[in-house]
C-alpha cells in the first residue's frame, strides 16, 4: 500500500518501458516522465529485438524489472512493434501489462490491427509539442496515475 506524504508520493516507482527508436521522440517522452507528477522509473531501448530481451530478461537485460506500462512504436527496426505487442500480448506472464502504441501511423489499418492484437490505447504522435503535451496529459491522468507499481 502506498503513503501519502507532503503531498509526494512514495513507496515503489511505476516501471515504464519505452519501445522507440527515434531518439528525439524517446527523450521527449522521458522528459515528460521525469516531470510526471506520478513516481516512475522509465527503461528505453531502440528496437523490436531489445524490447523481447528486455521483457524475458535476456543477455543484458537480466536485471530488468517488469514493467507496469509499455509504451511501443510499431515501426521499429531488427522485428517490428506489431510483432513484440502480439508476443507481449500471447504471453501470459505479460500479457496483463498495457501497452499505449505512440506511433506516427495514423493508417487505420494499424490502428485496428493494433487493436485486434490487445494494445490498450492507439496514440498518433503528434505533429507539434503542444499536441505532443496534451497527448500525454491525457496518459498521466488516464493510465499512470491509475496504476498500482507491481514492485517486481
């Protein structure tokens, strides 16, 4: 159980995995992160490949916590997001973590491709900062400050 202090929150961070591959869209949604006014721990790697050793804890990633939310871009270098967020989503050991695909493909088809496979929300990154910041007001007040930290 958590406890509320000063107005602060403490007790265990939320763990987020960030799946991108573009570094300025990764570094802008970890600096909106460190600013979150929930408690988290962001992890980033840069393709499909590293997101599957990532989460089963493969080569460098031994160590890795499990995460509590996943955001994913689907167009992602060595094997492509579709298929980590359809292995996230067969797994059941992960299956119950949500993924929030951020990607610049607003094609519907991947959009209900995407949905079709158990993504839990369909972000288009957005053209300006502005849209970007409201995009993920909406995700801080909707999915993180609703998530209990698993503390794995």
């Amino acid at each position: 159980m958590d406890t509320i202090m000063e107005g602060e929150r403490v007790g265990p961070p939320v763990e987020i995995l960030v799946v991108e591959d573009n570094q300025g869209d990764a570094f802008l949604l970890v600096k909106y992160l460190e600013n979150s006014e929930v408690r988290n721990r962001v992890s980033v790697v840069r393709d499909g490949v590293e997101a599957s050793d990532y989460l089963n804890k493969r080569g460098d990633y031994r160590q890795a916590k499990r995460p509590d939310l996943i955001f994913l871009d689907l167009n992602l270098p060595r094997k492509d997001g579709r298929v980590v967020l359809q292995e996230i989503k067969s797994d059941p050991d992960l299956k119950d973590i949500p993924v929030l695909v951020l990607t610049t493909s607003s094609w519907d088809q991947d959009v209900t491709e995407a949905y079709d496979y158990h993504a839990n929300l369909y972000i288009v990154k957005p053209a300006d900062l502005e849209q970007f910041l409201a995009s993920m007001k909406y995700v801080e007040d909707v999915w993180l400050k609703g998530i209990v930290p698993s503390g794995r």
